[in-house]
C-alpha cells in the first residue's frame, strides 16, 4: 500500500468526541507584529484582558481580535502561495484538506471575522477549488483517492469525523452561516456545505452497511 496517510489527532478528536469543536485556552498569547516577528505577551489579569477587549469609541475592533484577524490573513495566504506552485498531486490534495480541517475545526469565527469560501476544507483533488467543483461526484473521488492510502481504520476515522465537520447541526452550533453578512456568499457556503455533507453521508452509510 506504500506510504499511509494518517487519520490527524483532530479528526480523531472528532471521532471520538462526537460534540461541539474544542478550542484549546492553553494557547499563550501572542502579540503579532507587522513585519513577521512575534512575541509572547505577559500573563493579564482579568481586569487587564477586559479592558484591552473593550472596543474602542469609534467602534472599532478591540485589538486582540484585529490581531487575530491579520493573523488569519497572514495564514491564508501563506497557504494559497504553497499550494499554487510546482506540480498539484493527490497527495498535496489530502494534505490541503488535512490542514485546512484542522485549521476550520479550531478556529473560533465570528461577525467581525466571519468564515469565508476558502476556509472551509473541501474535499476536491483539483488545486483549483471554486463553487462549481463542489459537487457529490467530486466529494466521492476525493474519498475514493483517500481510501487507497488510508488502512481501514484510519479512513473510517476520516469519514466519520468529516461527516460530523460538514454537518447542518454543527454549522448551526459554530454560528458559522450567520455571522456571515452577504446573503448570497451565505447561501453558496450552504448549498455547497449540503453537498459535501449528503455525499459523505451516503458514503458512511455504505461504510456501515459493509461497502
């Protein structure tokens, strides 16, 4: 079977848990400054930390979530330019969904920094991911690839906890769809969400049924 690739700790998280996404309070925090250094920032007091996230009079976003947000921008476009050069395989496929995954499963959205398009780990083998390819036949070869490099468990691993992922109940939960202001991004998300999700329900099902 050559090299597994292996079910990740979150989607075994997911798995497992079969609840609402975790996201860790241990993270220290860091303040990111504008030319790509970082620095770990002194333990705040409660009081301290409250008075840091109020907004400012004009109404600004507090300054840890400005800071998150560029943070969240310098990532995203970290990965668009590793993923846009040299030769596209399967392999860089998975791998993309693999990170994307875990990065949209820990991420904590909101109304001033709401989910967009590109956050969302789709399951497509081609690097160009727009609307139109999210489709059930494109969900099912993504599956398909990953099947043959996967041992059985760890591919049940990966289906389940992508089912729970793409799941309406979980997108409600995670307020995902409705700190998004522009209604027609907010339905292309959906419809394109539904998708995935009704492809990867028909595959576990198969699963469970001993495909």
């Amino acid at each position: 079977m050559g090299n597994l690739w292996r079910a990740s700790p979150r989607d075994i998280q997911d798995y497992d848990m079969h609840e609402g996404d975790a996201v860790s309070d241990q993270t220290p925090l860091v303040f990111e400054q504008f030319f790509g250094q970082t620095q770990i920032g002194t333990p705040q007091t409660p009081q301290a930390t409250q008075e840091r996230s109020e907004p400012s009079p004009e109404g600004t976003p507090p300054l840890p979530e400005l800071l998150k947000r560029l943070r969240r921008e310098r990532e995203r476009l970290q990965r668009q330019r590793r993923w846009a050069i040299g030769e596209w395989t399967n392999a860089q496929a998975l791998e993309r969904f693999r990170v994307l995954g875990e990065t949209f499963s820990e991420t904590k959205f909101s109304k001033m920094d709401p989910l967009r398009f590109d956050d969302v780990p789709w399951p497509i083998l081609s690097r160009e991911v727009g609307v139109e390819s999210i489709t059930w036949r494109a969900t099912e070869d993504f599956f398909a690839v990953a099947r043959q490099q996967m041992t059985r468990r760890d591919y049940r691993t990966l289906v389940r906890s992508s089912q729970l992922r793409f799941h309406p109940d979980r997108w409600r939960s995670r307020r995902l769809l409705i700190n998004i202001s522009d209604d027609e991004e907010r339905t292309i998300l959906q419809q394109a969400a539904n998708h995935v999700f009704q492809a990867l329900d028909e595959i576990w099902t198969a699963m469970e049924s001993g495909g």
